[in-house]
C-alpha cells in the first residue's frame, strides 16, 4: 500500500511539472452603467526586465456611458529571445501584446447601501516593450469627461529572424476629449548599458506633455526596432 501512495506521488509531481502557464491571453469585454467602476489589468510576456508588459487602471464614480475593451497577447519567445518549443509553424516568432480601448466617463457621485462613493475619473495605461526599449504612458486623472479610444500594438521578435530582421515594434494611436489632467509621453532607451556611460542605458528619444483644462488630443506614436518593421497596423481589431 505505501508503495503504491508512494508511485501515485511520484506520477502527480511528474504531471504538475509537465504543466505550464498558459501562453496566450485574450479578453473582451463591454461596460454601460451608473456607479462606482474599478478596474486593473496587468498582462506580461515574460519574467523580470524583459518581453513585454502592459499596465491599465481605471477607476471613478458616475456614468459608464460606454466601455469596449479588447486584449490579445502570446508569449512566443524565451527570456533570451529564442523561439520557444511547440509554436505553431512561423518564420518569425515573437511576443505581443495588441489592445483597444473605447470609453467614455462622466462624472459624479452615487450613493448606495454600502457607501457613498465620490471620485473623479482615473485612466492609466503603461505599455513597456524590453525588446527595444520603449514605453509608452497615458494617463488621466481627476477627469470629469473623459472619451478616448486607444490602439496600442507592442512586440519582440526573435534573435534571429530569417524573414524579418526588424527586433521590435511598438505603435499607439491615441484620440481623447478630456475634462481634467492629461498626461502622455513615450520614451526610446538602449536595452543593454553603456560602457562608456558608466553602465547607464543611452537614451535616444522622449516625448511628455502634460495638459490641464479642456482639451482634443490626438497622437500617433511609433518606435521601432530598426527601420524594416513592415507596414503600419495598430488597428488590429477595432472595438465595435
């Protein structure tokens, strides 16, 4: 008997270490209401300073006239950028994230049995692509509108890639009417340091703007690996 407990160990262990997590994520989701709305979402191709990573927060009190969120994102690759075992036949392999976002907020305060809840719109988005060294920011804060539709693309292609050489992209399209405190910037660094700044990574581009009022924003920002990236393709799948 003990010997036989002893096998069905030994077999469970074996199946949990055959298990791994799961490599593909996808979520669609639409939101219409009135009351309080808090949501966080943090998505990450790989472990530590590497692959990509995407952080969204948002929350506030009023009216949810309309929220479409789409997200798409596959780990492909290795930490070291190697092609990962058991891919569905590619050329070039890659980690990516792709989200959309259509929303639009109104502010105000609500009351109900378990509280009264009073807080002005909050709307963050990070997009980090380790590949290149690149970083997108959006953020808004004690906003009383806010409408926005957001299309962000960011991906790391393998070392050595036969059909493509380019290393990484990430592209946003970004178009908000906002009614409160606007923050967006990007920046391009190095991924590896520099000896010949004392280890510090060199920074090849930055971008921040900082807005507070009523304000029509619209940007449209690419950073790319190399100049071989293909065409341009945020709209990957629209939010309707």
């Amino acid at each position: 008997m003990r010997k036989l407990i002893a096998v069905l160990i030994i077999v469970a262990m074996a199946v949990v270490g055959m298990a791994g997590a799961a490599n593909y994520m996808y979520e669609k989701a639409s939101v219409k209401g009135v009351g309080y709305k808090n949501v966080e979402m943090i998505i990450s191709t790989q472990s530590g300073f590497h692959g990509q990573k995407l952080v969204e927060k948002e929350s506030g009190s009023g009216n949810v006239i309309t929220e479409r969120t789409e997200l798409e994102a596959e780990r492909q690759l290795t930490a070291e950028g190697l092609q990962m075992p058991c891919i569905y036949p590619n050329t070039c392999a890659m980690d990516y994230i792709n989200f959309t976002k259509e929303a639009e907020f109104e502010y105000m305060p609500v009351s109900y049995q378990t509280g009264t809840y009073d807080q002005k719109w909050v709307e963050k988005l990070c997009v980090q692509n380790y590949r290149i060294g690149a970083v997108l920011t959006e953020m808004y804060t004690h906003a009383e509108h806010l409408q926005k539709t957001t299309e962000v693309k960011t991906r790391g292609y393998q070392n050595i890639c036969v059909d493509n050489c380019c290393t990484g992209v990430l592209e946003a399209n970004l178009n908000s009417n906002v009614i409160g405190v606007a923050h967006i910037g990007w920046l391009s660094r190095d991924p590896e340091p520099n000896r010949l700044l004392k280890g510090r990574h060199a920074e090849y581009g930055r971008s921040v703007e900082d807005l507070t009022g009523v304000f029509a924003i619209q940007k449209f920002i690419q950073l790319w690996g190399n100049s071989t990236c293909g065409a341009i393709s945020v709209d990957w799948l629209p939010c309707i």
